[in-house]
C-alpha cells in the first residue's frame, strides 16, 4: 500500500525564496532514496489574472512510498541527516495521515525517542 508523507520545512528569517531552495534541495536527496515520487503539493489555486494554474505550496513536499515502517524510517533518517547539516533554526514537520513528527535541534537521542515512538503508532494498524 501506498503511503504519502508531507513535509514541511521551517527556517527563521526564511523568505519564500529561501524556503524553495531548501525544498529542492532536500527533495533532490529524497529522490536518491526507493520512494515513488517527492513533488510539491498544491498550495490551491493561484491568484485571478496571474498566470499560473495553481501555487506550489512553499517549503512543503509530497513524498510517495510503500507503506512499510522500513521505507517511512529512511525518509525520516534522510531528513535527520539533511536537518542536522543546516541552521540550527531549521525544523522539518513529517505528517502521515493525521500523525505529525517535527524534528528540530534535538539531540539525536532526543530524536530517536521521538522517531520510534511516531514511526511505532503512524505503522499500527
């Protein structure tokens, strides 16, 4: 079963150019990992006469993978890693349905509890 990920990138003082550099570059090393598909969701529909269709919602990915607790937890590892060589001010929020997990500064141990206990109840049932 397919399983959709959101995340969503924070970085104090961002602009929304800055929050696009970091989603494309975090979504360039979600590529490299057996996910389906990393693409931007729709931040609904843009603004009447602009010339866009719809607006990409700024600093957010859809990721698409198989449900297993094994592919979520290399996505999350693949955030950790990206997290841990930014700013100090960065935080990533993960959602699987309506379980959300943000990861920030922490130190790993903190971020590991957190990891298992979210990767345990977002795979039960």
């Amino acid at each position: 079963m397919d399983e959709q990920l959101v995340v969503r990138i924070e970085e104090d003082g961002a602009d929304d150019d800055r929050l696009d550099s970091l989603a494309t570059t975090l979504r360039g090393e979600l590529l490299e990992l057996d996910v389906d598909d990393v693409r931007r969701p729709s931040g609904g529909e843009a603004p009447e006469g602009s010339r866009a269709l719809e607006l990409a919602a700024i600093g957010a990915l859809l990721v698409t993978l198989k449900g297993s607790t094994e592919a979520i937890s290399s996505v999350v590892s693949a955030i950790r890693g990206w997290l841990s060589r930014g700013s100090s001010g960065r935080s990533v929020e993960v959602t699987i349905g309506d379980r959300t997990l943000k990861l920030t500064a922490a130190t790993p141990e903190q971020q590991d509890r957190v990891v298992e206990e979210f990767l345990r109840t977002a795979t039960a049932g």
